[in-house]
C-alpha cells in the first residue's frame, strides 16, 4: 500500500515522504501494536488479526501492492459505527509502522502499560502508545479518519494529547491517518522534546513482558514450526483459522524470531538488534516479530 506523509520534525522541518507499507507488515502492527501487559496472543488477534474478519470488506489483499488507500464498504453493507472502528485500528496500525520506520523505534507499548510498570495510577488524559528505542522513549497519540482534511487547528489538539500523560518522554508524535478510504495520506508531526533520562529498568521490564506475554499466548495455544528465512531462524505459529485471508487460501503465519527467548533473562534486552525483513509475503519488524502471507 502507498503511503504520503507528511513528516514534520522536532526542528520544525517539513518534508513529504512517500513510503510503501505490505500487506504482512500491516498484520504485523494492526495485531502487535500497544499491546497491555496482560495481553497474550489470543486477545490481540481478536482485537487486531481477529477483528480484521469483521472488516474484510475494506481489503482486497490480492491488489494490495497498487493500492493507495483502504476500500470502503458497499452500500449494502455501510455502517459508518463499523467504518470508524476499521479508521482507528488502521490509524494505530500506520502510527506504528511510522515510529519504527522514521524514529527508530524498537517497541510500542499502550501507554496504560507504561504506567502500569511505573505504579500510577491510569485515570485522566494520555496518548495511545509508549515506545522505545535503545536509547529514548516517546509517546503517540495516533488518529484514523475518513475525512479528506486534518486542519492545523486539529493537529495542534493531537499534539497536545501527545504530550498529555505522566510519563517523562523525550519527545512526543502526533500521527494522523485520513482520507484512508481513497488517496492515504498521514501527518507525522514530532514537537519539540525534552531532556530526560532514560527510564533503563522500566523500559527492558516493558520489553520482557511484551516478549513473554506473546510467547507464551503463541506456546499455549499453537504448535510451532521451524522456519528458516536467510541466515534468520523462526518460530511459525499459522493463524489462518483467525484471519480473512486463510479464507483464500492465503496461509498466515506468525514469526517469532527463536533468539528471543534465549537473551530475554539478560538485564539489557533492549540493545538487541533483529534486522527488518520485508521481502512480498515476508515481513520481519525490529522486534523480531513478524508476519508470512502465502
């Protein structure tokens, strides 16, 4: 899928990136994404993979790669209740892939997580994610809409929800998804951050739970195949039974790269590094995490 953003930068610098975004590096963050710390496989294939049953009718994955943005529903078939909740998973998925793509971040975490982790306590506003790179943490308020417009008026709004919670960040994104049903188009806008210091402990305690949680979701429930990609060894959980897409006779495979759970008792997991794969059917994100379509 095709992708215009318009990335503003913590320098206030405006450019306009055009990226591409497959199908499996889609699954991949619409099912992965923020999720809780007591979330295991199952829960973020309903919420995520799962739900996506539900919303078939705005994907088409055969013409996925020519596409620049998501189909709407026939008339027949329109429920706007249905269309707003397809808008904002795809706006968490896209504000996803973005920080990995253009931040460099290596794990994204629900915000109520992040403070989960550090005892406080959840009521009261917050953006939607809380992610880290080796060396820094943000935060993400991210949005999915239908409308063809963001005003700057809006923007500064999310911004400032980016930047609501109680967490000492670095920086904070507001990311904002619209038009999804014709040309996609995305504000990636990063006000200007803070000198922080870097929460170590927190943030490699977020990491192990996301790995365990996912681990022992997939190890409870789905008998693993080994899978060897490159030079790159896999866990392959098949998913298809979950998935629009097994309904085509489109295997769907969850990737797990087999060294996580070996480094995962060191004290730093977060310097670990998992190349990106993304190679048609094959999508392996920095977190060792990924997805095989076919």
């Amino acid at each position: 899928m095709k992708i215009n953003v318009e990335y503003k930068d913590r320098q206030g610098n405006l450019e306009i990136r055009k990226l591409r975004m497959s199908l499996p590096a889609f699954l991949k963050h619409a099912a992965i994404a923020g999720q809780g710390p007591r979330l295991g496989i199952l829960p973020s294939l309903a919420r995520g993979l799962g739900v996506l049953m539900l919303y078939g009718r705005y994907i088409d994955a055969p013409c996925w790669s020519e596409w620049s943005g998501f189909k709407k529903a026939g008339l027949q078939f329109a429920d706007p209740t249905e269309q707003g909740d397809f808008s904002t998973l795809a706006g968490k998925a896209l504000a996803d892939f973005l920080a990995k793509q253009l931040l460099g971040a290596k794990f994204t975490h629900t915000y109520e997580a992040a403070m989960h982790v550090r005892g406080l306590p959840i009521p009261g506003p917050r953006p939607d994610f809380y992610c880290t790179t080796p060396t820094q943490q943000f935060s993400i308020e991210a949005k999915g809409y239908a409308q063809r417009t963001v005003s700057d008026a809006e923007m500064k709004l999310h911004k400032a929800q980016s930047h609501a919670g109680p967490i000492p960040v670095n920086f904070s994104v507001a990311s904002v998804a619209y038009n999804i049903y014709d040309v996609l188009q995305c504000k990636f806008h990063d006000p200007v951050g803070e000198d922080v210091e870097f929460s170590r402990r927190e943030n490699n305690a977020l990491a192990k739970q996301y790995y365990r949680n996912l681990h022992v979701g997939l190890s409870e429930h789905l008998t693993p195949e080994s899978i060897k990609y490159e030079d790159r060894q896999f866990d392959g959980y098949d998913i298809s039974p979950y998935l629009f897409t097994g309904r085509r006779n489109r295997p769907v495979t969850l990737l797990f790269d087999s060294r996580i759970m070996g480094n995962i008792e060191r004290e730093n997991i977060l310097e670990d590094e998992y190349s990106r794969i993304d190679e048609g059917e094959i999508y392996a994100d920095v977190d060792g995490i990924g997805m095989r379509v076919g």
